[in-house]
C-alpha cells in the first residue's frame, strides 16, 4: 500500500479533493466548487486548519466562505466603497460587506477547476486547480483583466506546500493585491500556553477594520514577535497590520502549545511583505493572513514602495509559496 494517495469524494454532495500521508497521520482537504478553500489539514495527529461545520455553507453563502479553512483573497480584506483608480482607469467593486466595502473579492467563493491531481512514493499527493477570469463575463464587467490563478497543493513527509502561479493573459497592466487567509484551529479553552512568534519589522495603526490609519513604526507589540508573545489575551475581532523583515530568504511564523510539545509552523516568500492578524469571535481559530499590500492600498496617500500597491503587466506572471508543517517542541 502507497504511503501517499489523492482521491476524490463525495461530502455533502460536493467533490472533495483529500490528500492522505500515512506516514506522518497527515490529512488535507479541499473544496474546488468553493474558492478551492483547503478547509482542513491535520498532520502529526494535530489538527491545524478550522474546518466549517457544514460544506455547503462554503459553496452557498458566500460571505461563510471568509469565515473557515483557507480562502483565497484577490483582493485581500476591504475596499473602502468598493472604489479605486489604477493607471487612469476606475474600477468599481460589488458592495458585498454592508454599508459600503467590497470584501476580499469573489474567486474565494467561485468554483475552481481540478486540472491534475495524483500520488506517488517521490513526489507525495498533490493537485493543481485553476481558476480563470475569462470563464466569469460577470467579474469582466468590473474587472476587465483576464487573469489566470493556478494553485497546486502537494502534501510531503507531513509538510503541505502551496503553490501559486498567477498570470495576466490580457493586454493591459491590470491592479494586483493578493493574499491567503487560514484559520488555525487553536485551543484557546484548554488552558494550553500559546505562543506567537512572527519575524515583524514594524506596525501599522489601522481601524477594527484594518483600515490604515497612518505610516507603520516600530512598536512594542512588533518587537516582542520576534520572541513570542501570548495569544491569550488578543481580543476577539482584534487585528494588526505588521510589516515583515525584509532580509530573510522567506518568513517562518509559529504557533507554539507549550504543554503540549508541538508547535504549526507556516512559512512564505518574501513576495508577502504584510501580515494581518485576526482572530474571530465565531470559532476557536487564529488567522496569519500573509498580503502583497496593505489594506485599500490603492486609496492610500502613500507611495506604492511602502504600501505594495502594484500591477500585473500582459503577459506577465508572479508566483508564490507557501508550507504548512506540524513540529515537535523541543
């Protein structure tokens, strides 16, 4: 019997993709009819993405599909209005949060397509999906750039690896925000010690919202990352805005149980200099949202090198990485 397998089920009616390590007692799960959300993955006998008490919820209430596993952001978190101008063009975004913002747009709640998915010794479980503008005349109609977004996810010796490729197969420059938004299963009722550990080079002062407030600065809470701090207290609905390190090869964030020896270990590429965290108050669930930019960069007074504001040119395609891994405390 393979050590790795990729199948496809049948839950709640929907197809799920689920990617099995015997090995290492690791397990992912995927939804493609619903933003391609990876809505669970344990490994090690730990569980590390909070998984919705029903499927469907993703597939059918579209704003469900921010609440649990790992939406897919494009744009990540508000618009405020749902207004903004890039290169002298004005794009104008569904209200989908009441009053007045558009919420980290619509392809975490679309259906994405399965294009290859296989298991081997050498290479692990994996699968690729896509999902592409050009299928949604709808999105056109506000966002006329038909770009692509490609994700693979491969599960290896416990460890689950993301991989994005996204393309602009148009002919204009079009505007680029992306971000990833996983909800961590923590067990903050147990009484467990939990530690956060992020490599944060600054803050920035935002609204409950996340809606920069001004130009981001060392601080406190920033410096003592680097060493951990106790996730304990952080407020429900509380969120901050950090700006990352920029020396380090990629950022290794951890979420340390101290009583119980094992810590989740999320690492990305440098191509994600922000950080949010957020954590909510209808789950027991911890989010490390890696963005490009800050929140509604595009309507900010600042300049692009600080906020990340940015454009995917024709032709052009930018790529990402992520990993997930359980590791032992010692």
């Amino acid at each position: 019997m393979s050590r790795y397998a990729a199948t496809c089920e049948i839950r709640e009616g929907l197809p799920v993709i689920v990617l099995t390590d015997a090995a290492c007692k690791a397990t992912a799960e995927l939804l493609p009819a619903a933003g391609n959300n990876l809505y669970r993955f344990e490994s090690n006998g730990h569980p590390v993405i909070m998984p919705p008490a029903s499927l469907q919820s993703l597939k059918n209430e579209p704003f469900e599909a921010f609440k649990y596993g790992t939406p897919i952001l494009f744009p990540p978190n508000r618009v405020k209005r749902g207004r903004f101008s890039f290169r002298g063009r004005q794009y104008s975004l569904p209200l989908n949060e009441p009053p007045d913002n558009h919420l980290h747009g619509e392809i975490s709640s679309r259906g994405w397509e399965v294009i290859e998915q296989g298991a081997s010794d050498h290479g692990g479980a994996s699968v690729t999906s896509r999902f592409h503008y050009a299928l949604h005349p709808d999105l056109l109609e506000y966002f006329p750039h038909p770009l692509s977004f490609t994700v693979t996810y491969r599960l290896f010796e416990g460890r689950l690896m993301m991989d994005t490729k996204i393309r602009n197969d148009g002919e204009d420059e079009a505007p680029f925000a992306f971000g990833l938004h996983p909800y961590f299963s923590i067990p903050f009722k147990s009484g467990e010690q939990l530690t956060l550990k992020v490599p944060a080079a600054s803050e920035w002062p935002v609204t409950n919202e996340a809606f920069v407030m001004g130009t981001p600065a060392v601080t406190p809470f920033s410096q003592a990352l680097k060493e951990g701090v106790s996730m304990t207290d952080y407020p429900r609905l509380g969120c901050s805005l950090l700006g990352l390190e920029e020396e380090a090869a990629d950022h290794t964030c951890r979420i340390e149980m101290k009583d119980s020896g094992y810590a989740i270990t999320y690492r990305f590429d440098r191509k994600f200099p922000f950080l949010v965290l957020f954590r909510p108050d209808w789950a027991e669930a911890y989010s490390l949202e890696p963005y490009t930019s800050v929140t509604d960069a595009f309507n900010l007074p600042y300049g692009h090198e600080l906020t990340g504001a940015r454009g995917i040119g024709a032709g052009e395609e930018i790529r990402f990485s992520t990993s997930l891994a359980v590791d032992a405390l010692v």
